[in-house]
C-alpha cells in the first residue's frame, strides 16, 4: 500500500501526511516546493492543477487523500485509473448541506461527481470548519488582545485537522468505501467562546468584538472574490449549511472521541507567541 497525499503542506493534508506516518503507511507527499516531511514519507513535486507534472508519482500508489477544487480532475483520474490506484479519499465539505449553486458547494460538489463516475472506490469527507481556521485571527492578535469575530451569534463545531485525518487515514485502508461522511468536532461554541477558549490557552486576556452583518460583509469582500464572499455569507448568516449540530462519526470511524479546541490551542499556542 502507498498513499499519495495532496494539499501534504496544508492544515488538513499534512495531518494526513502525520497520521499515515505514524502508523508505517508508506506515503508520497505531492509538493510545490521543498520542505521538511516526516520520516518515511516520500517528496513527490506536483501542481494539483496540472496533473501531467505528477504522472510518474502515481506509479504503485493505491490510495489518494485529494482536495477539492482543482483543474483537470477527469486527467487526474483517469491517470490514477491507468496507474492502477483503487481510491479516492476527498477532502470535500459540509457546503454540500446547502445549495449546489453557492460558489463553494459547486466547486466541492463537481469534483465529488467527478469522482462518483471515475470507476474508482471513493470515500468524501463533509468537514465542518477547521479549529485551524483560529490562526485567521493571529493578524489581529499581533496588534493588540481584541478579535473582531464574524458571525457572533452562530456556533460551530469546529473540527481538529488530526481527527479529518485520522478517518481519512482509516478510509484510505480501505473502510466507508461508498460513503459520505459528515464530520463534527465535540462540541458547538459561538466565536466569542472560542476567543475565550484561545486566551486561556495562550495565556492572554483576549476580548472579543461582535462584528456587526454589514461589518462581517465587507470584511468578506475585501479578502475574497465576490461569489465566495455571498457563499460564506450565506452559510453563517442565512444558515443555509448547518455547523452547529455535532455528530459522533469522528469516534465511529476512527474509535476515539474528537479532539477538543483546547486540545488544538495547546498544539499551536507557539504560533501565538
Ligand atoms: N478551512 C476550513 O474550515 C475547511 C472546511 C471544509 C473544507 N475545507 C477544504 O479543505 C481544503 C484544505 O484546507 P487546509 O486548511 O488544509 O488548506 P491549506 O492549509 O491552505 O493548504 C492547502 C494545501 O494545498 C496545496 N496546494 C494549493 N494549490 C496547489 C496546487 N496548485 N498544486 C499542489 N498543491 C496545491 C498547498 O500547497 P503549498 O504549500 O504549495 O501552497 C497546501 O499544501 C480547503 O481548500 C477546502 O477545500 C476547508
């Protein structure tokens, strides 16, 4: 068995590439530019939207952990199909609750169809927001002790990056082939709980500021494109998605409980420093 590993630098795909190498799995990290991996796993340069650069790092792999979103899907897979590779694990989200017309959902939702129709085994994984999404506030933490939070008023069950990998990981030997997975963390908190739960953590007496809808909008217009901006917008806001209930998938499948946001701020406290 040999896992391929895309998005291997990021916060989910690099949990990936740490789970697999805990437990002995052989693994290739798909990379733009070096870095420094775990031992026993294997650099492979690639750009996920120009799948003709990584042809030759599907040569004995079995088993994709893939993100969502990229160019060329078909000619990814179909290259994957020739080299004999038998799954795809998906790194897809919980936007696919809502409309298949948001900006996000529609992205999400054509490489899952994409993939549904490839002739290989699948598994899609639904997250919630990622606890890693914390260190979208290390800008404002360098300025001063108040974060400006979006949404005030909804709460999320934030996902630890370690458990999406974990069942990725228990997928991609070769469990819930078929299955579409929606994945909580433990417990549902408000952003201002979460500011709380960070500043213990770091140490800091942090205050949060409920940004107001109209605050939360052109916040979101000037850090992304406009259809992504509406997308989130109507998630949190209309609740079009729903990231507030928590389900016990995570335990099901990996057989241990989600890991906290406390758990999460212990990890990463450094950053904050
Ligand atoms: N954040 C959330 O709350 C959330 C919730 C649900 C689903 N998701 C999904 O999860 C995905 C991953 O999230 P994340 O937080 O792990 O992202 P991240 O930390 O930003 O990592 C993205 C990874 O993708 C790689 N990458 C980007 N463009 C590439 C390309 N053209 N070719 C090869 N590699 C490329 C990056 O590599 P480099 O180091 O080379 O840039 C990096 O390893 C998101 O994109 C989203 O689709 C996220």
């Amino acid at each position: 068995m040999t896992i391929l590993v895309t998005g291997a630098t990021g916060n989910a795909g690099g949990a990936v590439v740490q789970s697999l190498a805990a437990q002995g799995i052989p693994a290739r990290a798909l990379i733009r530019s070096a870095t420094s991996l775990p031992t026993g796993i294997e650099p492979v340069y690639g750009d996920l939207n120009k799948p003709d650069t990584f042809v030759d790092a599907l040569a004995g792999v079995t088993g994709i952990f893939l993100l969502s979103g990229y160019d060329r899907l078909e000619e990814l897979l179909a290259n994957a199909v020739d080299a004999g590779v038998r799954k795809v694990v998906v790194l897809s989200s919980s936007s696919l609750d809502g409309e298949l017309t948001n900006a996000v959902a529609a992205y999400h939702h054509a490489t899952e169809e994409a993939v549904r129709v490839s002739g290989l085994d699948w598994t899609f994984l639904r997250p919630n927001s990622f606890m890693s999404n914390t260190l979208r506030w290390l800008d404002q933490l360098r300025a001063g002790d108040e974060v400006r939070v979006q949404f005030p008023d909804v709460p999320v069950s934030t996902i630890h990056p370690r458990d999406i990998a974990d069942v990725a990981a228990r997928a991609l030997q070769g469990s819930a082939d078929g299955e579409v997975l929606r994945l909580t963390g433990p417990v549902a908190l408000t952003p201002v709980e979460q500011v709380a739960i960070l500043g213990e953590g770091i140490g800091r007496a942090l205050t949060a500021y409920p940004m107001t809808r109209a605050e939360t909008h052109a916040a979101l217009e000037a850090s992304m494109p406009a259809p992504y901006a509406t997308a989130i917008e109507s998630f949190f806001a209309d609740r079009t998605i729903d990231e507030t209930t928590v389900n016990n998938t995570v335990t099901q499948v990996t057989g241990h409980p989600p890991r906290t946001l406390q758990t999460w701020v212990q990890e990463n406290a450094r950053l904050f420093g």
